[in-house]
C-alpha cells in the first residue's frame, strides 16, 4: 500500500522560509511523478509544483521564484523549499504522487503551513 508522511510544516512569519518533506514508501518512487499541492480555507485544492522521474518541474505561476522542488530517489522523499513565504501561502499542503504502475493518485494527510505575524 502507497503511504505518504509529510513533515515540516508549521507557523512562520512573512519573509520567512519552511522546508517541507515527503516521505513515500509502498511504491516505486524513483519513476513516480511526485509534487505538492495546497489547500486554503474556501479554497479548491491547487497544483502547487511537480518534478516527474527524469527532474522535469512543473512550478505554479504564484510560486515562481519562491520555491523550489527536489528529490532524492535513494531516501524516497520529496522536498519543497519555500522562502519569502507570504500570508496567502497559508493553506494545508499534500504530497501527492502518482503511481507508475497502477496510474493511481495518491495523498498524504497534509501537514499545515501558516504564515502571519
């Protein structure tokens, strides 16, 4: 079964910075398309980035120069470096993956990040 942990979450103050990480295990990870997605309160669930198995990364327009994806295939873990962080950054953010084989989405239970002063 496809398990993913986010951890790193937490409260920060305008300008300040978050690491986030994903740890996946039950699939292989290596050849996955994984990423980051958002959820505001009110809000739809949004892309936020994504990185497929050969490093091509997908940014959202809002996060542009503001984050940045990685991973590290041999610990199975995404990472999402926020700085700048602004108070419309605060939302609840997923780890998401999408397994190779059985071409099914999965998520984590989110981990919150808030950001105010």
């Amino acid at each position: 079964q496809v398990q993913l942990v986010e951890s790193g979450g937490g409260l920060v103050q305008p300008g300040g910075s978050l690491r986030l990480s994903c740890s996946a295990s039950g699939t292989i990870f290596s050849i996955n398309v994984v990423g980051w997605y958002r959820q505001a309160p009110g809000k739809q669930r949004e892309l936020v980035a994504l990185i497929d198995s050969g490093a091509t990364i997908n940014y959202a327009d809002f996060v542009k120069g503001r984050f940045a994806i990685s991973r590290d295939n041999a610990k199975n873990t995404v990472y999402l470096q926020m700085v700048s962080l602004r108070p419309e950054d605060t939302a609840i953010y997923y780890c998401y993956t999408r397994d190779f084989g059985s071409r099914y989405d999965y998520w984590g239970q989110g981990t919150q990040v808030t950001v105010s002063s």
